[in-house]
C-alpha cells in the first residue's frame, strides 16, 4: 500500500500502525494494466495442444494465452518482476509472426508508446549477438529491424508499434511491456 493511504487507514484505526509499513517506498507494481485475453481460434499459444483452424472451438485442456499490457513505463528488469510478481507470468516470447502481429496490434491500441518490451535479450557473441528468451522457450522466430539486434553488449528487445519490427534497447530504458500469462 502507498504511504498516504497507510497513515489515513492507521488515523481511523482500520490498519496497525508500524514503522517499516509507514517507511516502506510506494509500491511500484500497483499499476494501471489491461487484461486481454487471446480469441479461442488463436493457435499460436506456447503449450496449445494441437493447432486449431480459425472458428473451431478449443477442446477442454489446451491451452489460451492471456495477455497483459501495461502503459506504465519500467526497466526490462522491472517489467519481468511485475510480471512474475504480480501476474505469475513472464514478459511475451514470439514465436511467429501471426502472435507479433496480434501484438503489435494490442500494443497499438492500448498505449501511445513507440516500442514496448518483450521478452528477448541479445548477448555479444562474434559473429553475431546470441539471443534468447528469458523464459527459455525456443528461439524459433525474429523480426529485426535492419542492423539489429545490435552487436558489442547485452540488449533487451522492444516491439516497435509502428511497423511490427523489434529493436535492440539498453535495458535500463522504461517502457511499457506485454506480459504472457
């Protein structure tokens, strides 16, 4: 709970009143976020049993994504421990290019931003920079704008919303994020 709301709680006597409740920071994970929840003709989902044609309802037991978008901005650091945290999921893996376009289109709609985060990272690696996944799935697709992902550090990876491409970004920079869960 934020500071402020502890002290008016503990002033009508509804919360005890405690140092390190008073003293601890506003909690950053409280944030304004949109649920959206994948359509049952979407196959693309890590973990979906056999892939569906478009119309045909899931049979009990496969698996639909969900995703979270949040228009708060954070450190790719930060966006993976909200997602853990908060929504005990991980920030979105893409494996083809149907899912990057739903996302780009979620992305779109719900914040203004030109790039959101997703799940990758890049390491230096000659000749080529390594990337990965940060929930380990495989690596099986990307979209890179031209010259990325960028050599000579480690990179996160961020969505553009214009054109669906993926840039490398210094980690350290705040965006909004896209959670899988």
């Amino acid at each position: 709970m934020r500071p402020c709301l502890l002290i008016a709680l503990a002033l009508l006597g509804t919360v005890p009143v405690s140092r390190s409740a008073l003293a601890s920071p506003a909690v950053e994970d409280e944030e304004d976020v949109t649920e959206l929840e994948m359509p049952e003709e979407y196959s693309g989902c890590r973990g979906a049993s056999d892939k569906q044609a478009p119309g045909v309802p899931s049979m009990p037991g496969t698996a639909t994504c969900h995703y979270v978008i949040s228009t708060s901005y954070r450190t790719f650091r930060r966006a993976q421990c909200i997602c853990a945290r908060r929504f005990h999921g991980r920030l979105a893996s893409i494996h083809d290019s149907r899912t990057n376009t739903f996302l780009l289109l979620l992305a779109r709609r719900h914040t203004n931003a030109g790039l959101v985060w997703i799940g990758a990272v890049s390491q230096p690696a000659i000749p080529f920079p390594n990337c990965h996944w940060t929930d380990r799935s495989p690596w099986n697709y990307s979209r890179w704008v031209r010259g990325h992902p960028l050599p000579g550090r480690r990179f996160c990876t961020a969505l553009c919303t214009n054109n669906g491409l993926w840039r490398s970004v210094h980690c350290k920079r705040k965006l909004p994020f896209i959670c899988e869960i």
